[in-house]
C-alpha cells in the first residue's frame, strides 16, 4: 500500500477537523465576512483555542490508531475503554450520543450495550449523528484489503456509541471508500455501496448513490446528521481537484465545519497523500508526527 496515501488519510482528517474548528456552527456567510475564505489554521473562534488545534473528531481517531497499534489487532472494548479515558480527561467538544454513552460505559456497560442502549432513548432527528463517522478512518488502513473484516469492525466501532443503522452502515461505506481510494480502484464509492448492498439503510443509499454515478447533487447540507454529513464530505473529498481544496470548500460550508472537514480530508488525504496536504497547516498540528508515526504502523496491524 502506498504510504503517502495512508498518512494521507490520517493528516487529511486532523487538518479538516483542525480548520474547521474555530468556525464550528457558523454559517458560510458568516465564515467568508470574517475570513474571506478560511484556508489557514485560525485562532481563538469557537471553542477558542489556538491555530491548528484538532477536537473530538482526530482525538477519537487518535484513540483507535493507537488501540490497534498496542492491541495489534481490533478490540472494541479497549477503544471504549480509551474513549473513556478522554472523556474523563474533560474535552472541550464532545457530541451529546457520544458524552451518554461514554458516560455509561465508565459505570459499567459493556462496549456493545451503552452505544445501543442510547440509541434506542432517542428520538428521530437525535439518533444518528456524525459522531463515529468522523472517527472511523484508521480502521480503513489495517483491513484496506479484507472487506469483510473492514465493513465488520467498521459497524462495531461505530457501535460503541452510534447504534443506529446510517451510522454503522455510515463508517462500513466510508472505510470501504478510503479503503478503494488507499488501493487506488477507479470507483470506490459505488464499490463500497454494492459491497455493502442492502444492509446499508435507504435514506444512506439514495444521497450517496447520485455522488458514486458522478451525478451533481442538489443542495448539499452541513448539519450533523450522519447522512448529510457524510453526502457533503465524501463529494468534496472526492470531486475536488486537491487535497487542499476539498478540505477548504468543506470548511467554509459552514454548519458542522470541523466533522465535515474531517471526512473530507481523510478522503482526499486518500486520494492525494500527505505530500499533497499543505506544510503550513501540518506544522501547526501539535498531533502531526504522532499521526504520520501511526499511519506507518497501522499497515502491519491486519
Ligand atoms: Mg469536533
């Protein structure tokens, strides 16, 4: 597999998520009055915190590089036990199905019980955000060639605090994408939607069908719901001429700025490599060494 490619797919997601998040929640409108349009690590903003700082998205990512690399292999319930560890370490930013759940898993659940047992508390509109597509890509590096095992722990890591199906099936057609894209095949968004074939729900389906035939889409939205979340960034990541570019057009979107950014970046990380990723905003990532060093390790995981 191509190293660039993989590191790619890791700093593509931490430069997304790091330049989305000072514009976090804001409008496109607002985003261009303030920055024209925002291509560089900003400070202060939303959460306000220095230039080039990454939030839950990369630090959930973060948290499963590092568990297959130690575990060499995948161990849902080490993740968890990871993901509890951050949260008790205070995060600025942490979605509302994330903190429940990883508020139930520290008193007790099993990795496979709080995740579900939120879900099923929430109500339609509440129940499948983008909260564990947004975390998911490091799995795609070790099992870029075992689909099975990929589509597999792509569900269960999901699973640990995002049970609904759009979600599960979210991350199974996502790492299937970056997977293709890793092993260079020439449509690897509709590869991943005929892998995964009727197991994936219809509202998953239909946004993301017109993007694999090349089909332009209407309006693309920028809320945090996992399938137009996912719709946005996967056709910025893979229509954009650069890995730059996909990552600033997903940003300055506005809405969910940093977790679409963030998918979008994985996946033109994918597409381009890291060599492709701009310097500027690479040196101003605290993560970037540690993320390049995992990439590396991540392909003799499987
Ligand atoms: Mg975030």
């Amino acid at each position: 597999m191509d190293s660039d490619r993989t590191r790619g797919s890791l700093l593509g997601l931490a430069c997304g998520d790091a330049l989305g998040r000072p514009v976090e929640f804001n409008s496109a409108s607002e985003i261009s009055a303030e920055h024209g349009r925002l291509d560089e690590m900003a400070g202060h903003g939303t959460w306000n915190q220095p230039a080039g700082t990454i939030t839950d998205d990369t630090e959930q990512a973060l948290c499963i590089a590092r568990s297959l690399v130690e575990q060499q292999d995948f161990d849902p319930a080490d993740i968890a036990d990871r993901f509890v560890a951050w949260y008790d370490s205070g995060p600025f930013d942490i979605g509302r199905m994330t903190m429940r759940s990883l508020s139930r898993l520290k008193h007790g659940d099993a990795w496979d019980e709080a995740g579900q047992y939120v879900w099923e508390q929430s109500r339609e509109g509440q129940n499948a955000g983008n909260g564990s597509v947004m975390r998911c890509p490091p799995l795609a590096i070790p099992y870029a060639s075992g689909w099975d095992r990929l589509a597999e722990v792509s569900r269960q890591a999901s699973q640990i605090t995002h049970a609904d199906p759009r979600c599960t099936e979210g991350c199974a057609v996502l790492n299937l994408t970056v997977a293709g894209l890793l092993e260079d095949v020439d449509t690897p968004l509709q590869d991943a939607l005929d892998y995964v074939g009727a197991d994936a729900p219809d509202e998953l389906v239909t946004a993301l069908e017109p993007l694999a035939r090349g089909d332009s889409p209407g309006t693309l939205e920028t809320s945090g719901y996992v399938v137009h979340s996912l719709q946005t960034a996967l056709h910025d990541g893979l229509v954009s001429d650069s890995a730059e570019e996909a990552i600033v057009t997903a940003v300055n979107r506005g809405g969910d700025t940093d977790t679409i950014g963030a998918i979008a970046g994985a996946v033109a990380g994918a597409r381009f490599g890291a060599s492709q990723l701009p310097d500027r905003w690479l040196n101003a990532i605290d993560e970037t060494d540690e993320l390049e060093t995992l990439a590396k390790r991540l392909v003799d995981v499987a």
